[in-house]
C-alpha cells in the first residue's frame, strides 16, 4: 500500500496529526463546556441573588417611607413609596423571569402576594391616617404591616437561601468537572503521547532496519565477503537499493572469480618459469624473509624451500655481502638496474655471481617482495682471469728481451758498434719502429690486463683534480714546445676533490694528450679544462687538431680499433682509448668524443666528487 518512503512517512505523520487533533478536541470541549457552567453560575444564579439583594434594599425603603409619611412628611413619603414600588416590580419580575431552582418559583409566588399585600396595606394606611388619625395609623403599621415587612424579608432571605445554595452546589459540581476534565485532558495527552512513541518507533524501526541491513551487509562485502546479500525487506526506495546492492556484488563477485582464476593460472605459469629457471633465484618479502626458492637455488645453497621458508635471508644463506646490496637496493641507495658482482665461497671453491635485486611494489609503492637474481659468471669470471694472466704473463716475458732488442737497434743506429750504409741504417730504423710499437702494444696489454683483472686493484681516494692535470701537463709540455703546439690548462680554483685512483686517472689524461699531439701540428692548440656538472667532475682534452670522421666516432673507443685514414706512421695499437674507457667507467664515470674533422676534436669524462 504504502511502496515510497515519502508515502510512509506521510502515513506516520497523518497518524500524530489525527491523534493531536483527537487531544486538541476534547481539550477544547471541557473548556467549552466549563466556560458555559461558569457562565450559568454567574448568570442565573447570580441575578437572582441580586434582584434579592435589590428588593431587600427596596422593601427598607418602603419601611422608612412608610414612616416618613406616619411622622407628618406626607407627600414625601407617598411618593418615596411610589419610586420604590416601581423599582420592587422590576427587580420583581427579573427574578420571577429567572427561575432556575427546585421551590423557587414557590417562594416567588408567596413574595408577589405578600408584596401586593403590603402595597395594598399601604393605601389603607392612608385612608386609616386620613379618618382615624396619626395614632392609629401607626398602631395599623405596628400591627398589620410590619408582620408582612418581615414575612417579605423572610420570604427574600429563603429565595436568596436558594440561590445561594443552588451557587455552592454549582459551583462544587464546576470544581468537580474541572477536575474531571483535567484528568481526562491529562489521561489522553498521555495515551496520545505513549501512542505517538509506540508509533513513531515502530515506523523507525520499519524504516531503518533495511537500512541497517544494508549497512551490515555493505560492511561484510567491504571486507571480502562477496557472498553476503542484503535482505530486501521493503519494496520502497531502500528495498531497491538493497536489490542493485546485491546485484552490483553478484557481478563483482563473478568477475572476481573469472580474475582470481585468471591470476591462479598466471601465477602457476610463472611459478613454473620461476621454478624451472637454471640460475638460482629467491623472493623475499618486505620483512626480507624467504617466500619462495627455485630448484637451482636449493640445490647451489643446499637448503630445502619447506624448511627454509619465511627464515630471514642471513639465517638461511649467511652472506652479509649479499644482504648488503638487497638493503641498498630496496632502500634506494643503489638502483636496481645495476648488477653486482658478489664472490661466494662453497665447498672451497670461490663463485661469482652477477646479482640482480628486482623490487615488486605494491598500490601504495611500497615494496611486496624482493626478487634475488643469481646470475652464475664463475666460468666467465676464470676464462677471463685466466686471459688477463696470460697477458699479463706475455707481455711481461716481452718486455725484456723488446727493451734489449731496441736498445741494440738505438746502439746500431748511433754507429757505435761501426758504420751502417744507408739500407742498413733504414733496416735498423724500421726494426726500431716496430720494436717500439710492439712495446707500446705489450704496455698496453699489461696495463688493460691489469684493469679488467679487477677492480680491487683500484686505490679510490679523495685526490685533487688540479693535482692531476698538472701532472699529466708536465709530462708533456716540452713535447709539446718541441712541435710547436701550444698545451695549456684551464680551472676554477675551488673545485672540489675527486675520488679515484690518481695515478690510473692520470694515465687516462696522458693517453688522451698523446693522441691530441700525435693529431695537431705546429701552431695547433691542446687545452685541457675541469668543471663540475650535474654533481660530478667533467675533465675535457680539446684540440684543433685534424678531427675524427663522423663514422669513426663511436668506434674509437673499442679495443684494437684505430682508423687508417692517417697514413701509417700515426697507427698505434688501438688500445689507448679503450683502457681509458674501462679505467672510467671503473670510477662509475662516462667518456665521450666530439670532433669535427679539420676542427679538432675534444675528448671527455665524468669523475665523482666527494661530498
Ligand atoms: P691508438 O693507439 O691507435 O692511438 P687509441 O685508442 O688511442 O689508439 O685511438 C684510437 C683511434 O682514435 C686512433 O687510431 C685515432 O685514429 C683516433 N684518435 C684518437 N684521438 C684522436 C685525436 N685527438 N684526433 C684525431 N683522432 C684521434
């Protein structure tokens, strides 16, 4: 019947509406009905007992005029008389009209006789006075009329009696109903009131238990559980919220359970990559305990996935050096596109491992798990150590007899050891050359051996970067005066101190020089210049020399690469440049070239600085 909430709540207001107009009837008829028992008391009551009142008064006058006249003032008195005996008939009749009590209308009959008596005695009177003289009449007076003066008052004492009686009477029966009404106002202000309650919580309740009903199941649904419905009790505007309530969480639930299996699936199908991955890897989450290890990962580290779960990482694997990095990546100390190359010892056997540390972050970026890469390179690493041993090894054993065969060359050529014909002096210039690029290719060789070897040879301190410009200046300033090339340095004077090894740092800067020298000719420039940029120390080497070939430039930097264009004399070995490269990025640097040919060319690289 009542399907909208506004319907209802209309119906609930028209009920209290109803019952306060029931109330405010029955208020209304008590008063009404009081106010007309009060008028009744004033009205009729009331004028009989001051008509009495007025008559008494009358009649005393009558009395005084009566004797007025006895005692000589005649006229006066007859006419005191007549005034009064108009105003008795008016008060007379407004109380014969005014009947209200039992015996009344009795004692009204006995008043207008005995009244109509006195007046008629009066007359006698006269006729007595006239005839008999004053003696008599008054005697007449004595005898006669006083006795109905006093019936007369008797008479209006009784009628007042009544009156008065029917008052009290009147008036105990107003404070009666009164009180009654009262009580019955009283009684049904509350039964409107307990029923206004009893309605109006009743209707609440109606009302509001859907909605509670949905509130609760909204909360359950709002913590997982998709299977809870929300009952629809009413057929109102809440019951069809409760309906598209329930049918939002069926959808959402279907959709859940088609992406739950979608994710289950997935997350077998990676679960199985992971597992089958040669390389050992692990997760752990945020707590950097173990969630999962993969099959290589037991069988390198000798632990079991069952027992070794949710241990942390050091209880199971015990490798500070390892943890270190996984902190400093999950704390953004180092970033996790780098990889490091960690030694572990198993068995007395060292392993190298490229680690790579990968974040999984959450909604709010904060991190789920962390996922431990062991890439595997200990055969890379011992191919590698052993070829750096061997160069090493090589170019050492070539050192020595290469230095005696160009010191034999030089001694030849200087005819200390007799006189040379000019082919001989050729062949011994041409056998000087090579043995000389031989032992620059042989220094090379050692020096990269040395680099690429490791790291660890590195001594990374906090040195002046003016310290080591200078030095590489020195080096060759005379050189360059001999070739008429103009070297010079450029730089503010508080730069501030780079870290690196200042020896291998200096070795990069010569390289470079030599080959701005070996490029530029008499009246050509090399300016060597430092700067700080972006937080790190940039070191440039420019010269006006014949400048590289657009093709050649990303080139220069690899191994065994120098380009031909030149003519042979200036073909070196192709390895300064790279070393340069392997000793830069070693400090966590950059280097780069720009040239232009017949501009000259400008080679730079980036250091750290210290903070
Ligand atoms: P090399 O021992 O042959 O000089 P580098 O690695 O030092 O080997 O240099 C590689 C090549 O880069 C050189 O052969 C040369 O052709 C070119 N190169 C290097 N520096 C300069 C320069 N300042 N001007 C022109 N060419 C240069």
């Amino acid at each position: 019947m009542y399907k909208t909430i506004k319907s209802k709540l209309i119906f609930v207001f028209l009920c209290l509406l109803s019952m306060t107009a029931i109330l405010g009837t029955v208020a209304v008829v008590n008063l009404f009905s009081l106010n007309h028992s009060v008028n009744s008391l004033m009205t009729n009551n009331y004028k009989s007992i001051k008509a009495v009142q007025k008559m008494n008064e009358i009649i005393e006058r009558h009395d005084s005029a009566i004797l007025m006249y006895l005692d000589g003032d005649r006229q006066n008195g007859i006419n005191l008389f007549i005034e009064n005996n108009q105003l008795f008939n008016k008060w007379y009749n407004i109380e014969a009209n005014n009947i209200t009590e039992n015996g009344e209308s009795s004692y009204v009959a006995k008043l207008e006789k005995e009244y109509t008596k006195y007046s008629g005695d009066f007359h006698k009177l006269q006729d007595i006075k006239n005839i008999k003289g004053k003696y008599v009449a008054f005697k007449y007076y004595n005898i006669t009329m006083q006795p109905i003066f006093n019936k007369i008052k008797s008479i209006l004492k009784k009628i007042n009696e009544i009156n008065e009686t029917a008052m009290f009477r009147s008036k105990n029966k107003l404070t009666v109903s009164s009180q009654k009404s009262m009580y019955y106002v009283f009684g049904l202000s509350i039964i409107v009131l307990v029923l206004g309650f009893v309605i109006s919580i009743f209707f609440m309740n109606k009302f509001l238990n859907p909605i509670s009903n949905l509130i609760d199941t909204i909360k359950k649904v709002k913590n997982g559980d998709l299977n809870a419905r929300a009952n629809i009790i009413s057929k109102d505007e809440i019951g069809m919220v409760s309906t598209e309530f329930n049918e939002m969480t069926e959808k959402i639930k279907l959709f859940e359970e088609s992406t739950l299996g979608k994710l289950m699936a997935e997350k077998n199908k990676s679960l199985v990559i992971v597992k089958s991955i040669s390389e050992p890897l692990m997760v752990l989450d945020n707590n950097y305990k173990i969630a999962l290890l993969n099959r290589a990962c037991e069988d390198f580290f000798r632990i079991k996935e069952e027992s070794a779960l949710n241990k942390h990482f050091l209880e199971v694997i015990r490798n500070s050096e390892v943890f270190d990095y996984i902190t400093n990546v999950a704390n953004q100390k180092e970033s996790q596109d780098n990889q490091k190359l960690i030694c572990i010892k198993s068995d007395n056997r060292r392993y190298y491992f490229n680690i790579t540390v990968t974040i999984v972050t959450g909604k709010n970026k904060e991190i789920d798990y962390i996922v431990v890469l062991y890439q595997n390179v200990t055969e890379l690493k011992e191919l590698e150590n052993l070829k750096s041993d061997f160069i090493s090894t090589v170019s050492h054993e070539f050192k020595t007899p290469l230095m005696s065969l160009i010191m034999g060359t030089s001694l030849m050529m200087e005819e200390n050891l007799g006189t040379l014909n000019k082919e001989q002096l050729e062949v011994m210039c041409a056998i000087k050359e090579d043995g000389e690029k031989l032992s620059d290719l042989v220094n090379n060789l050692f020096q990269i051996s040395k680099v690429e070897y490791s790291n660890d040879i590195f001594k990374i301190e906090a040195c002046s970067i003016r310290e080591i410009i200078e030095a590489s200046y020195r080096t060759f300033l005379k050189a360059a005066e001999e070739k008429g090339v103009k070297l010079y340095y450029e730089m503010e004077d508080n730069l501030p101190k780079v870290l690196g090894d200042f020896e291998k740092l200096v070795w990069v800067i010569n390289n470079i020089i030599v080959n701005a020298l070996k490029f530029t000719s008499e009246g050509d420039e090399v300016s060597i210049k430092a700067f700080v940029s972006q937080e790190k120390m940039c070191i440039s080497v420019h010269d006006t020399g014949i400048g590289i070939s657009e093709e050649y430039i990303d080139k220069i930097f690899i191994k065994f690469f120098s380009v031909d264009a030149y003519g042979n004399n200036k073909k070196g070995t192709g390895l300064g440049l790279s070393i340069c490269k392997e000793i830069v990025e070693a400090h966590a640097g950059e280097i780069w070239c720009e040239s232009q040919v017949g501009a000259g060319s400008t080679f730079t690289f980036t250091i750290p600085i210290t903070k």
